[in-house]
C-alpha cells in the first residue's frame, strides 16, 4: 500500500501550566501515537492573546495543514484564525472558542450548560434562598462570558437566591487569594462561592478558611481532574462541595483533526458533556477514572511492547537481507 500522505498539525495553545491543560496535552499525544504520519507543533501563548496572534501567524508562514486552536480571550484572536479558515486550513476549536463562526469544527464542553447546571445544583443545594458570589475566569474568554450567562440564567429560576458578588478572576488561584478577602469583608451575608475553575475554587476555600469561614460558605468548581491536585480530589476531601466536570476533550480533538484531514466524516460541533460531581457520587467517579488511568498505563505498555517487536523485526529483516544478499 502507499505511504499515508504526511500531515502537519498546529496547536495553539492559550496556556500549558496547569494540570488541566496537561491533561489535554497527555490526551492529545495518546491519540497522535496512533499517527506516525502526523508532525504536532504546539506554541504556548502563556496567557497572552497578543502572542498567541503572533504564534498562529507564524503557522501560517511556517506551513500547516490544520490548526487547532484555544483561545485565550475570544475577540483579539478571532481575526487571524479567520485568516487562517479564509486561506483554506481548517480550523479546530477547543475549548475556549473565537466569537466567528468561520472555522471547521468546535470540540469542547458546553460552557452554557455548565453555568446552567451549577446554577440548578445551588439552587437546590441553597433549598432556593441564599446569597451567591461568583469567581469569574479570564474576561473576554469564551468559558468565562458562558459560565456567568448559564450560572445568572438557572438562578433567575430561584426568587430567593440572589447573584450578591462577583470577583474578576484569571483562572489562577494567586488572584483569588488576593482579592477575596476585601469582597468577602463587604459581603458577610455570602453563603455559598462559585468559582468557574478549581484551581480558584481552592484558593477560595483557603481564604474562607484563614477568615474562619469555611463552615459557613460552601465553594463549587469547575473542571473535576482526576489526581492529588484534582477537583474529584477536593470534592472528596470536602474542600470543594461540588465541582462541574469539564473534559479537557485532548484524544476527542486529534480523533475530529484527523477525520476532517484524511476526509473522513465528522461532525461540526462536538460536545463534550458536564455532570456534577458532589459527595454521592465521588467515589464512583475516583474509581472510575483511576480504573481508566490504569487502562491506559496498560495501552502505553503495550505499545511500547509492540514498538520494540517492530524493531526487532526490522534487524532481523536486515540481517536476512545482509544474508541473502551475501
Ligand atoms: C485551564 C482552564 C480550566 C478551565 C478552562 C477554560 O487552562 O483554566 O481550568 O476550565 O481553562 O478554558
């Protein structure tokens, strides 16, 4: 058979730092193994849309033949990854969208959803009167604007709670740490925080718990990592209440490119679901993904496994070839 055509594939990434981007990294390469063919090039915007214009405008000098893309904050990287679809690459989107719709395909949570089902879940959890503040993520990004508008939306259903406060966060726990304590001061009737990742679900915990606050207001999250650092974690160790899982989608992004490149049908929104993860059901979830995390160490070994039969074989085939032809 011929050779597979060869592909290059551009990532870029808003940022890599956290575990959550780790994970969609670990997810993505798991999918690529199956790719020899497939070159991956990942830039790191490091938090800076600037950059990350930059970043996609030098895939395009450099040659790719699609692009995914996170970004950072919707409106200043929407221009060049339109450029980029105008000049006939197709474009990914995952996670934190652009606000265009010219681009190829979007996998990724529905962030709507998330807001909405956080705010069905503190409505019930509240019994339907309480006082909400609110920790956003990075302005101007997609999962900020669509968790604040879902969360606001499922409260309008509860006359009795009410949207008290709201603290502009960078999706890190540091600012958190640093501006919470001022709101909190000027908002003692604050019964329960909800923070739109865990990483500054945690830092709010840490503050309600150094101004001994911590039995009073109840904080949930969003994302539900696996792992020491994860949310599923801070749900079981009752730091977090609840967290709202979001899926990193890293395999589902790489399995969507290659459709889309070897033109193969796929389809144009791929959503990944969200559920809340609270004390009834933490531990079904740990052991659930410590089960898949396992699996995949298996399939990690048995490729490499396989690889190294592959070599074998390859000498073996050489020293036959140095025979026969001796
Ligand atoms: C990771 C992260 C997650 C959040 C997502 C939103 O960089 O901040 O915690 O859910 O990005 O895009």
């Amino acid at each position: 058979a011929a050779a597979p055509p060869h592909y290059v594939i551009g990532f870029s990434q808003c940022t890599t730092g956290d575990a959550w981007r780790k994970a969609m990294l670990l997810g993505m390469q798991k999918e690529l193994s199956f790719y020899p063919n497939v070159t991956f090039r990942l830039k790191d915007a490091r938090d800076d849309s600037r950059r990350q214009q930059q970043q996609i405008r030098e895939f395009l000098r450099e040659g790719i033949d699609l692009l995914i893309v996170s970004a950072n904050e919707a409106e200043p990287v929407t221009p060049v990854v339109e450029e980029a679809f105008n000049r006939g690459i197709p474009v990914v989107i995952l996670d934190r969208r652009t606000t265009s719709k010219l681009y190829t395909a979007y996998v990724g949570g529905n962030n709507l959803e998330v807001g909405r089902a956080a705010g069905r879940y503190i409505g019930n959890l509240l019994d339907g009167r309480g006082n909400v503040l609110e920790i956003q993520g990075l302005a101007g990004a997609s999962p900020a604007v669509d968790r604040h508008r879902g969360l606001a939306a499922a409260l309008a259903a509860y006359p009795g709670i009410r949207l008290v406060a709201q603290v502009q966060g960078d999706w890190k726990r540091p600012s958190v740490v640093q501006n919470l304590p001022r709101v909190l001061r000027a908002h003692p009737e604050v019964n329960l925080i909800f923070a739109h990742n865990d990483r500054m679900a945690l830092g709010a915990y840490q503050v309600c718990k150094q101004l001994g606050l911590d039995r009073r207001i109840r904080v949930v999250g969003v994302d539900g990592l696996s792992g020491p650092q994860g949310g599923i974690q801070f749900v079981q160790d009752g730091v977090l209440t609840a967290t709202l899982l979001y899926p990193p989608g890293g395999e589902e992004a790489i399995r969507t490119a290659m459709n889309i490149l070897q033109r193969r049908p796929y389809a144009k929104e791929n959503v990944l679901g969200t559920m809340v993860i609270d004390s009834t059901n933490v531990l079904t979830m740990k052991m659930q993904t410590e089960q898949l995390a396992a699996q995949q160490q298996d399939i990690q070994r048995q490729q490499r496994l396989l690889q190294q039969q592959r070599d074998t074989y390859a000498s073996q085939q050489t020293v036959l070839y140095v025979l026969a032809g001796a």
